[in-house]
C-alpha cells in the first residue's frame, strides 16, 4: 500500500505529492480504518463478502480506498489519511485502467474506483467533488459495459470440464454465486451512488431507467453471511442459487399501488434496498422539477411569471399529487410509518426517512434555486432570478406547506442523531439539515410580508432543539425584507443555527462541515 501511493511515476500526475512516506499511519491505523470501514460503510454498500474476504489476497488499491472511505469515521483522524492519500490512490487505479484493460473486469477494482468516488464526495473538497463528478461517469460506463444490472443468466463463450462431484462441486459453486453477486450488489451501488449525486446536488442521472429492467435486488443476508460452502447449500436446499427480487417488481409496487393495489404486493426488504428506492423517488421528482423548470410562459427570461408556481398544466399538477402518493406508499410500507418487517428483524432505514422528507420538500421548492442563492453560481444574473423564483413560491398557504415540512426533515434528523445513526446515516443527514437551514434562511429572507405576519402572531412560535447559550446569530443581521416582524425572523434563524451545530456534530463527514461554515456564513453575513 505505501509503494502504491509513493510511487515515482504519479508525482507527474498527480497536483498534490501525498505526505512523506514515513509519516504513512502504521499497519495498526490502517486495520482501525478497515474496522470503521466494516462496521460502518459496509452495511450502507454491502459488495465484499465478508467470509471470504482475505486482506492479504487482496489488491493495494482495494485495501487503500477501504482505509481512506474509513478514516472518515475516525473522529482523530479528521479525514487526514483521505486528503493525504485519496488523489494518488485514485490516479493509481487510473493508470491501471490505462495500462491493463483486463482490470476493468474485476469486481476488487470496481469497488476501489467507486470506493475513492465515494470518499471523494464526502470529504468536502470541491477539486475532489469534480474529480468525483467525472469519475461518475467512467463507473456508469463500466457498469453498462460488463452488464452489472443485468441479472440474467450469461452464457459461457467455452465448453468447461464437468466438474468432480460431492464437496469440490459445491465449493466451486459457492464461489460462482458469490462473484456473481458481488456483481450484482456493486452494480447495484453504482447505480445508487448516481441517483444519490443527482437527487442532492441537481445534476442529470446517468444511468436511464431502462437500464434497471434486468436488475435483480441482493438476495437475504442469511445466504450472504453463511460463511462455508457447506453451510450455504445448506441453508439454499435443492435450489441452485438464493431466489432475488426483480428490482423492477417492487418499483412498480411503490408507483402503481394506489391504481391497482389488489395485484401488487410489498416484499420485505432490508434497509440498503429500502434506501435505494428512496434515492430512485428523488430522481422521479427531479425530473418532474427539470420539467418544470423548462415552463417560460412569457418567452422573456427576467419575467416573475415565468418563475411562479401557477400555469403548470392540469397534467403537472396531477403528477405532482401522484409523487405525493408514490412516496407516501414507500412511507407506508419502509418508512417512519411502517411497522418494520419483524419476521426478518430489520431494522428502519433512517437514511430512507429522511430521504422520504426530503423528497417531501423537494416538490414544493426548487433546490437548485436554494443552490444558486448558496453560492453555487457566481454569476449575478441566475442569483437574482433565482431569488425572484424563491419569492414567487414562498406565498402564504405554499410557505406554511414548506415551512411544515422543513420542520418534519429537521423532527427526523434530530431523532435520528439522538437514536445513533450519525454515522450510519452521515450524509443523508448532512444534505437534510443543510437543504432545511437553507430554506428557513430563505424564507426569512424572501418569504411574502403575510406569511411573516401570521408567523409573527403565532401563540407558540418555533423554537430551538438544540440547546445551546448562544444561538450564534448576529444580532446586526439585516438581509430580511420583514424587519417589522423580528420575532418571527429570528425563529426561523434559530432553526438555520439549528441545522448549522448539528451539521458540525457529524464528525464523520467532511462535508457536513463545509454545510456548516455555508450556513454559518448566512447567519453572520450583513447586506453591504
């Protein structure tokens, strides 16, 4: 692993030289690593077989991208290991792609390229975020390539020997199966990791739907986790392999239940799959947002009614409401409102609660908007038509609407932070308490004078979760167009302080830090 990141021949490469290669962490730091990578990311994208797995058969790279996505859960380490060592890693994998095409196939690489993908999303590093974006693309190339979401059965090209029967036959098979689902579950991953980039930060999904026909979901962790050959036929009986789930058959469930729900069953299913459909709704909204956002009644740019929420089309309405009913299916079923699947003891998904909240909210504001204020574009033209847009949506019933949900996403990740998952569920906390302090910022900022007054006369105004002395607002902030209403303004600003502590107490992602300053920024910033 340390001539893997020293090497001579990626200093040409490579913009930052790594640290010496005496202060590479020792073998115990980097087993610590591994351990926070198996207890942590593991069952988030489980891909390795864990009963088979042997670290020292295993390729540098593989082990090095498991190290660096695990020191991001080390609360010393702070993410030293992966800003030291994450870009050579990732250019390591790189010139083996170029120089040995046959690595392309091997499920250990795949995992290392999509493992330093993943790392680089979350360690909060802009340059890493668009090394992260290109990189996207290259794992979606590969994935369609070898087929990984396509479950059906591939033909061998050559005859093999009949294989001996009795022990050596059915180890032989285990071993089959467990390639072939390793396979499948990283495809599988790929194709989260898409629809995770592309619900959060408004970007195109690269892999279409219909590349999904053939996907199959992994099979029960009870094949998984059988750790000998022998344990597995055990357990598998006079099949040949462990039954899936075709992934389309429970999409359909969740989009087509309402119309024809006496034919339509929800199979159980474990929180990686509950979170999956999670993140595959949030593409199904982001392409109703994209087509909303193409509406320009008037033809001119710079016109407010081009950016209000009225004159969608009776059709857009409608598949707004049908949204509305996919997700609550999804909710009813592997949510917040489920009663959890008992015979198989899984527990609930809270990445795919807050996913579901998120999504919630999505449908009655535009998050690339809320992007652009952020800072996301320099350009003050799409600021000011972004701000127009927010101030046409933010109207009194639609505010309040927005307003509930914003404090049902906050309700969840609170609950979630107090029940343990801030690690298991880091980043889908990261991005809802992010997107939720953006949004009580904006309404205090942008929300109409009407909403701000019954706000203002509400009985019981919002208050704050976290319980600190100091809500760190500055008391000179001045952006809000309703300074006669200070009450109600500053209760929306406790919610932004709100979500920025709480964004700086997820230790296990960098990102969630570069949340933190983006909001913080907002509760201290004064009109110039």
């Amino acid at each position: 692993m340390l001539g893997t990141v020293t090497s001579s021949s990626l200093d040409e490469f490579c913009s930052e030289k790594g640290s010496r290669p005496g202060s590479f962490p020792p073998l115990s730091t980097i087993e610590y690593f591994m351990q926070l990578y198996f207890a942590h990311v593991q069952p988030r994208f489980p891909v390795l077989h864990i009963p088979t797995f042997e670290p020292n058969g295993s390729p540098a790279t593989l082990l090095l991208a498991i190290a660096i996505v695990g020191s991001s859960y080390s609360e010393s380490n702070q993410g030293r290991f992966a800003l030291s060592y994450l870009e050579r890693t990732r250019m390591a994998i790189r010139l083996m792609q170029e120089r040995d095409q046959k690595h392309l196939r091997s499920v250990e690489h795949l995992l290392a390229f999509f493992l330093v993908s993943l790392a680089a999303m979350w360690i909060g590093q802009k340059m890493a975020y668009e090394r992260a974006e290109g990189d996207r693309g290259e794992l979606v190339v590969s994935c369609r390539r070898y087929q990984l979401l396509d479950c059906r059965v591939k033909q061998q090209n050559t005859s093999q020997p009949p294989s001996r029967r009795g022990r050596k036959r059915i180890e032989e098979a285990w071993v089959e199966w467990i390639d072939t689902e390793q396979r499948k579950r990283l495809g599988l991953c790929i194709y989260l990791f898409d629809c995770q980039v592309a619900a959060f930060f408004q970007r195109q999904p690269y892999i279409s739907k219909a590349e999904t026909v053939n996907a199959a979901l992994p099979c029960s962790e009870t094949f998984w986790n059988a750790s000998t050959a022998w344990g597995w036929k055990a357990l598998l009986g006079p099949a040949e392999i462990p039954p899936s789930t075709y992934f389309l058959t429970t999409l359909t469930t969740i989009l087509l239940y309402n119309e024809i729900s006496e034919v339509l069953p929800f199979p159980p299913l474990d929180e990686f799959c509950k979170t999956l459909y999670a993140y595959v709704l949030h593409s199904h909204v982001f392409e109703w947002r994209q087509t909303i956002c193409m509406l320009n009644p008037t033809g001119l740019l710079s016109s407010p009614l081009s950016l209000a929420p009225q004159n969608i089309g009776n059709s857009l309405q409608e598949r707004q409401r049908w949204l509305q009913a996919c997700l609550k299916n999804w909710d009813t079923n592997y949510g917040e409102a489920s009663q959890g699947d008992l015979h198989n003891n899984n527990r609930k998904s809270s990445s795919g609660i807050l996913l579901y909240h998120l999504a919630m909210l999505a449908l009655h504001i535009n998050f690339s908007d809320l992007h652009i204020v952020a800072g996301r574009s320099g350009s003050e033209d799409d600021i000011g038509l972004a701000e127009q847009s927010l101030r046409n949506w933010l109207q009194n019933e639609r505010a309040q609407l927005i307003l509930d949900r914003t404090m049902r996403i906050l309700d969840a990740a609170y609950d979630a932070i107090a029940a343990g998952d801030a690690q298991r569920s880091g980043f889908e906390l990261a991005i809802c308490l992010f997107m939720s302090g953006l949004t009580c910022w904006a309404m205090s900022r942008f929300a109409s004078r009407s909403f701000i007054l019954a706000l203002q006369q509400r009985e019981a105004p919002v208050t704050s979760r976290v319980p600190r002395q100091d809500c760190g607002i500055d008391q000179g902030y001045t952006q809000s167009s309703n300074t006669d209403c200070p009450q109600a303004v500053s209760s929306l600003l406790v919610q932004v302080a709100d979500a920025r502590d709480g964004l700086r107490s997820l230790k296990c992602h960098r990102l969630a830090v570069a949340f933190g300053d983006i909001l913080d920024r907002f509760l201290t910033e004064k009109v110039q």
